[in-house]
C-alpha cells in the first residue's frame, strides 16, 4: 500500500477484469463481523448492552424468518436446516451465555458474542459425533448473523444497490457477482479472490472492471470515497489527486478506443497469416449471454457452465425447466454447437440451499461429476433434458472434474439408466451425441490415454488444472502469485493431454482461461491445439493475435519453450520471439 501526502492511497491486487472505472465508494460487507475489539461496558450501561444485543438478536431472527417464509415448503433436510438456525438464535448456549458474559465481564456485546461462539465453536468440535461436529457451522452463521446487526453491516443485496457506484467487499461470490446490474455498477473491488477464480470469469464477461486479492480495501476505504479501478493492472487507487484522477481520464477513454477497435474486427474470421483455421467459441454460464457471444465473433458455445441456473433457484429444477432454459440457447445456436457441461457445483459455486455437508477443502471435495454421482436423481434429471434438447440442435455433453477412469464408466451407465427412462416415457431424444470430458485434474492428463477410449473428445480446464497441478486454491489471494499459465509443470500438461488426444484420434479444445490470454496463444498454437473457447469478451483480442500468427514459426518456438525451466524465462523468451504482435499496452503512458 503506497500513501501519498495528499492522502491518495493506492493498493495493488489481482486483476479481475480489464477496464478502467472511475467513482464513488460503496461497501457492501460484513467484515466488520472480523474486526471485532473488545471494550470495558460501564456498570450502569450494562443493562442497555444487553438490550443491544437482544435487538440485535430480534433483527437477525425476523430477517431469517422472512427467509424461511419465502422458501419452498419442500425443500427437505436444507429447510430443516434453517429452521435449527431459528433455534439457535435463542440458544442457550448462544443467547443466554453472551448476555452471562456482558453482565460479569463488562465487556461490549460484540466481543461477548464473539467469546461465546469461539467456546461452543470448540466445545462442539471436541465431541466425537460427525453430525454436532457439523452443526459448527450453524453456530458460525447464526452468531455472524447477530454480529451483523450489532456492528451495523447487514447484508446488503447486490441486486438491489441502485446507484451509479463501485462495490467494495470484503469477498463476493460468484452468485453475488453474477447479481451486478451494469447499467448500475461501474465495477468491483474485493479483499478477497483469486486469479480466474469464477467471480473473476463473471466480471469478465460482464466488462465490469475489477480488482481482487486487494487485502486492505474494506478496511481502507469509506462509503463514497473516490475510487479508481484498474482492473487491467489490478490496481486501487482510493481518493485520487487532481493528476492521477486526469491520467486514469485518458487512460480509460484510450482503453475504449481500443475495445471498440478490435469489437470492429471481431466478425472477421480466426485464420493466421499462413492459413491455418482456428476455432474460437465461447464460455457462458446464462442463457442471455449468447447474443454478446455472437457479437464478440464466436462461433459456437464451446461451455455452458450449466451451474448457474441451479444456483439462482431455490431447489433444484425440474427436467422440463432445464429442457426449456437449454431449447432457448439452442434456438439461439443452431445449427452452430453448445457443448453443455453437467453440473459443476461445490468448490466455489456452492448453492447454500445445497449443501448439505461442511467440507474442509470444498475444491477437493464432492464436486462436480462426483456430486452427480452421488445425487443419480439430479444427475439423470439433467442428463435427461441434456439428451431431449439434443434432438433439437447440435449438442455435445461434457462431464466436469473427471479424475479416473472408473468416473467416466460410471457416468456412462447412469447416462444408460436415463437414456432407459426417456424410452419408457416416451419421450424425444437424441442419444448419439459426442460425450467428452473436462480434462482439469492432474490424474486425468495422466490416464488420458484411457479416457479417450471412452469418449469423443477432451476439453482442458486450465483454471483447475493450475489449480490441483500447482496446488493453490483459486479463491486465495496470496498464493495467486503461483498461478501461472505458462509454468511449465502445465505446459507439460497440456502438451500430454494432446499428444493422448492425437494418438487415440479424439477432438480436444482448450475451454479454461488461459485460452483467452492472447500472450498464451502462440503456444498453444504452436503446440497443435486448434480449437478454444473463452470468455467471450476476450475473443476480439485473441482474434486479432492469431490473424498475425504465423503457425510454422510458433511451432518452431514452441520446442525451445519446452525446454524452458521457468515461467519468467519462457515468457521472457515469447515477449521477445512476438513483441510486435502481442497486443500492445492499452494502458501505457
Ligand atoms: C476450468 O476449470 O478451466 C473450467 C473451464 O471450468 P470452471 O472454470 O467452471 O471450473
Ligand atoms: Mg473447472
């Protein structure tokens, strides 16, 4: 953090999205909820603590109830759930122990509460059951909860923030950040996230400028503050000085300038300068994204991250309201292809109506292909409105997180029992679709010589295959700096994972980001990957790169890369081999 004398403060972080925005400050956190300090309480004002912290309580408990209330009644185990939250309020435990501890203590409510749930918290931790074990959490939630009424930070809805501001949080999902409304939010910053975690491929595609990882941002700035958010270098600039507030004018003016430039240029056709066809097609994870998709110049949908649509419902859909969500995509495409992936939930799209159970590592726990595999009726649901949509379009199917063999077999036989029950029910369908697997766990590069005797194609997921090959979690900011694309424990990976391909005569596309990363593309391309797909926002860059590519001579390059020990070496040597085609600095002075 750099502080000039005037008072402008500028924090570095990870970019989120490119872009430039200029604005007033608006905080959207509970993060006093971590900052909690601890205060004597007078005697006399013990009572009216007390009361504070039962107002505080009453507040939580009526917002909760008006929760449940809006909920289906037939949610199961997950409105069981809440209703305990309902209990807990009013815990003993909880309740009764923090006012104990106001009135013999002395102490403000805040750091009272925060005492008592810490001791539960360990209390409960200690006993050898799996399910009070679990039920931590419900003390973590109900006490945060009350704590954010006593430190005056309730939640505030994404969706419902009507003014022309910059959010800052302490972290936002990619729920919350799936929720901006761009005509209203000029952009966001967080201390939390990662490089390509999903808040970030959201930002992306909602050109919405962002900077994570900042660390110190909600504890730095003030509701409207003057912001300046660079999320191309991933920098915070809070209160600007009159200069600073002048470069960022024109910078972010020439930073247009150059979008619409290349948004010109983006109908033209992927080829490079000596011919070869490269398919470029788009990530989306919402229907409505495909017109923006089209626009940007893909050709097809090379990922629906079908998730979403699970994640802003309140249970779980219906076979016929995933079949008329994906006939509208395919409407849409036809008779170009939308490859549809199976569910990704968990890791950090995680639906708290869903989860069931607390996991200590979500990323390396029950999710995606293994969720489904464990929840067949949610599987076969989908599966079924998967194959019914494929008797209207072009579509491929893809299952996420596959890490062995035995997966992908018993995807095939739970994709039978569906293809069993659409017969039985009569309905229309097209079973002979291309089935294809997201290669982004270590294991399956590995075994991806035996995956491709069970499927039609691959598609490498960099954004978890950097993620497990390199062991840093994609949320966590402070190992971003190990989250590189081009280090070459996963170019080895990628190279692999398309020698299998090419050897066992199987498709293979590129869908994770680095595809959108233009400074990545002559690699890839010069290792034979042909076909990618990306954030569709970044299409015209990567476009306008492989139009000034020369194949012959990335594949020439590529073989020396190989040999490289090191990220900074092997983009040192790319800077240098394509300075005069990589896209030049936007932004420069
Ligand atoms: C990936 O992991 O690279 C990918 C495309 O999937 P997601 O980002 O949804 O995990
Ligand atoms: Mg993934």
């Amino acid at each position: 953090m750099n502080i000039s004398k005037s008072g402008q403060i500028t924090i570095n972080g990870i970019s989120g999205s490119p872009g430039i925005c200029i604005g007033k400050a608006y905080i959207v956190d509970r993060e006093g909820v971590n900052l909690i300090k601890r205060y004597p309480v007078n005697d006399a004002l013990v009572p009216k603590e007390i009361d504070r912290f039962k107002q505080a309580v009453l507040k939580a408990k009526n917002d909760h109830a008006k929760v449940i209330d809006s909920l289906d009644k037939d949610l199961g185990e997950n409105l069981n759930i809440l209703e305990t939250h309902m209990v807990l309020f009013k815990d003993k435990m909880l309740y009764g122990k923090t006012i104990d501890t106001i009135s013999e203590e002395k102490v403000n409510a805040e750091w009272a509460l925060r005492k008592v749930s810490r001791e539960v918290k360990t209390m409960f931790q200690q006993i050898d059951d799996t399910y009070l074990q679990a039920r931590v959490n419900d003390i973590v939630q109900v006490s945060d909860k009350i704590m954010s009424y006593l430190v005056g930070a309730q939640d505030i809805k994404i969706s419902d923030i009507n003014k022309r501001v910059i959010i800052v949080a302490h972290d936002l999902s990619p729920a919350d950040a799936s929720q901006i409304q761009l005509e209203r939010i000029k952009g966001f910053v967080t201390d939390r996230g990662g490089k390509d975690s999903h808040t970030s491929i959201i930002a992306k595609s909602l050109r919405i400028p962002s900077v994570l990882g900042l660390g110190l941002a909600t504890a730095s700035v003030r509701n409207d503050d003057i912001l300046i958010v660079d999320g191309s270098s991933g920098t915070l600039i809070i209160n600007p000085e009159e200069d600073t507030l002048f470069k960022y004018e024109d910078r972010m003016a020439r930073f247009e300038e150059y979008r619409a430039g290349l948004e010109r240029e983006s109908h033209l056709p992927a080829i490079t300068k000596d011919g070869i066809h490269l398919n470029l097609m788009a990530n989306i994870e919402l229907v409505e994204e495909v017109v923006a998709a089209k626009d940007y110049g893909a050709t097809d949908i090379g990922l629906f991250r079908t998730e979403f649509l699970y994640l802003d419902l309140k249970r779980f859909p219906t076979e016929d309201e995933l079949l008329s969500k994906y006939k509208e995509l395919v409407e849409l495409m036809t008779p170009q292809s939308v490859t549809i992936r199976t569910l990704d939930i968990n890791g950090d799209k995680v639906n708290p109506y869903l989860k069931t159970h607390e996991e200590a590592n979500p990323s390396l726990g029950l999710r995606a292909v293994r969720f489904c595999l464990e929840n067949e009726d949610i599987f076969i649901t989908q599966l079924k409105a998967i194959l019914r949509v494929a008797a209207f379009g072009n579509i491929k199917l893809l299952i996420p997180m596959i890490s062995c063999i035995e997966e992908i077999i018993q995807v095939k036989q739970v994709m039978n029992k569906a293809i069993l029950e659409l017969e039985h029910e009569d309905k229309i369908f097209n079973k002979d679709i291309p089935l294809g697997v997201m290669i982004e766990v270590p294991s399956a590069v590995m075994v991806a010589e035996h995956l491709a005797d069970h499927v039609d194609f691959f598609s490498i997921g960099t954004n978890d295959l950097i993620q497990y090959s390199m062991a840093i979690d994609r949320q966590n900011r402070r190992v971003a700096h190990l989250y590189q694309a081009l280090n070459p424990a996963v170019l080895k990976m990628i190279k692999m994972t398309y020698d299998a391909a090419k050897k066992k005569g199987i498709d293979l596309v590129m869908c994770g980001e680095m595809a959108g990363d233009p400074m990545n593309i002559p690699v890839l391309v010069g290792m034979g990957l042909t076909d990618f797909s990306m954030n569709s926002a970044s299409i015209p860059e990567v476009k306008k790169l492989i139009r000034n590519l020369d194949t012959k001579k990335a594949k020439k390059i590529v073989k020396k890369i190989m040999t490289l020990s090191s990220v900074q070496e092997i983009s040192d040597f790319a800077l240098e081999e394509y300075k005069e085609i990589f896209p030049f600095d936007k932004l420069a002075e």
